[in-house]
C-alpha cells in the first residue's frame, strides 16, 4: 500500500510540472513578441488584441485598473523614449521611456509577466509634468523629458565576455540601496561621476557640500549620499535581470523616517552596470499618498492599511 501510495504522488508530481515549466518557458523573443503586442493593443484601446490571461491584473502607480480602463484609454501613443528589457529567467519583460497621452508625454516603466503563453501581470509606473511634489504640492515632481532624450542609454547586446552573472548583477544595485540606508556612498559600488535621473531630471552634478567625501571632480554623482529622510528602502522587487544588456529594473518604496512629513516614493529604477560598476541610474517615480496601498502586488510585505493620517 506504501509503495503504491508513492508511486501515485510522483505520477501527479510528474504530471503537474510540465505546466509548472511552461509557465516559464518564454525566451527573449517571445518575450518581446508579447511586450510588443500589449503595447500596441494599449495604443489602440483593445484589451483583445494583447492575449491576456482569464486572471490578468493590472495597476497603475499602485491602483488596480478595471480591463479596459486608465492606460487603456489615456495612451494615444508610445513616446519618443523607448527601451525594452527582457528577463527569461522571471519570464517578465519591463519598458522603460514614453508614452504620449494625448499632446502630453509621460515618463514610464512598466513591468509585464507572460505566463501560459499569455499576458498576466502588468505593473505601471506613470509620471507627469503636473504630478504633485515631496510635501503633496501640485506640479513639483522632478520631470525633465528632453533629458531623458539626451541620457537614456540605447539598447545594448554586451558581449558575453564582458557580462557578469544575474546574481552579482543584482548585488552590484543592492549596493546603492545600501548606501541610501546607511548613508554612507562608500557602500555603492559606482563608478566615478556615475549618473542618476529622476523622471528625466538629474539629481547629481552640483558642488560637494561640506563633509561630503564621495564625488567626482568636486561634484556629487550616484554614489554622493546624505541624509534625506528614506529610513529603508523596502519591498526590492528586481523583476528584469536582463544579463545580455547588463540591466537591471527593480522597484521598490523609499520608507520615511518615522515623523518625517513628506511622502513616499514608489518607483521603477533602470540600472546599467560596466564592469562591475553603476554607470548611470534612470527611476520613474511617483509621490503616493498616505493612504495607498504600494505597491499593492503578492506577497504584500506593505499591508498595514488603512495607515493613520499621522504615517509615512
């Protein structure tokens, strides 16, 4: 009975993984056939053309969005921005650039999982000129679009010489997490003068403050860290690995310090590594309120809500 009981779990065991595996099993074609696809039916407006699961999900900046609905009506258009990452590994495929909304160009990334063949996950980050700011006030997010022309780094095929594994990959930009929480830029593996963006507006290249010891030519760059508030950088989801382009997109929720009154910062961050060094940091973000769940994906580590007033 014993033996007959075994032999049945490890017919269902070996029944069941093939669907296990083909959940997995889109390469980096396939990958950007169905980027490509979910894209273009967005533009048009037709959730039917994009081969989306029976249980597809989709958010933007945090908020779960009816089929059909949000970027589905608001994107006219791709922008004049656009980069494409691919990760087999996770199956998951992330843009990064523009998308026209009307006459206004917005700053996204977006993060998109295929499974079965079929579209399941889609995760926005979506940012505007007229976004509020830090403290809630309206249009005073970091925003810079013909700087995102101008820096965005083309896509790239690094030869497979020069590649480094996805786990040192994904070392290497924990490395600038690191420095931010601790505040010390001797953390972050960087390069000097290594860049960082924020909605296309660089946040590196002004004089070194008094007491800052990590720079370049006297300015700061991506490793400069000070003391601004971001208690933890939490909730690190490195969704694309993309070891044949060395970049990596990761997002993640800048915490506050308890009792500091500014908001949160949920965004994406695309990361490009040369030899074992940041080179340059590019994040669409947005400020989310108090009152938002983020980022509102499984295994929700964020679920404390609703938060008090008071909480940031």
């Amino acid at each position: 009975m014993k033996n007959a009981l075994t032999a049945v779990c490890l017919v269902a065991l070996f029944i069941g993984a093939p669907d296990r595996a083909e959940a997995q099993s889109c390469n980096r074609e396939c990958l950007r056939e169905h980027l490509d696809s979910y894209l273009r039916a967005v533009t048009e407006n037709r959730p039917s053309a994009a081969r989306l699961w029976v249980g597809f999900r989709q958010t933007e900046n945090a908020i779960v969005i009816p089929e059909g609905e949000g970027v589905w009506k608001s994107i006219t258009a791709l922008g004049s921005v656009q980069r494409r990452y691919f990760d087999p590994a996770q199956s998951q495929a992330g843009y990064f650039g523009t998308v026209m909304m009307g006459e206004e160009e917005a700053v996204v990334a977006l993060r998109l999982k295929v499974e079965w063949d079929q579209v399941t996950e889609a995760e926005w980050f979506i940012a505007r000129k007229g976004d509020p700011g830090l403290t809630g006030e309206p249009g005073r997010t970091p925003f810079d679009i013909e700087t995102l022309r101008r820096t965005l780094p083309p896509e790239r095929v690094v030869p497979p010489a020069e590649r480094m594994q996805r786990e040192a990959l994904q070392a290497i930009v924990n490395t600038y997490f690191d420095g931010i929480t601790s505040h010390d830029g001797r953390i972050v593996k960087g390069h000097p003068g290594c860049s960082r963006y924020e909605n296309g507006f660089p946040t590196f290249g002004s004089p070194m403050k008094p007491g800052m010891d990590i720079g370049h030519e006297g300015k700061t760059d991506c490793r400069t860290q000070a003391d601004f508030g971001v208690a933890t950088v939490a909730i690190r989801n490195f969704f694309v690995i993309d070891e044949e382009a060395q970049a990596v997109m990761v997002s993640a929720v800048f915490r506050r310090d308890a009792g500091n009154p500014k908001l949160r910062n949920h965004f994406t961050e695309l990361f490009h590594i040369d030899n074992g060094k940041i080179r340059d940091i590019h994040a669409a973000f947005y400020y989310a309120p108090d009152d938002r769940p983020v980022p509102n994906w499984a295994p929700y580590y964020d679920g404390t809500y609703p938060l008090p007033a008071s909480y940031r």
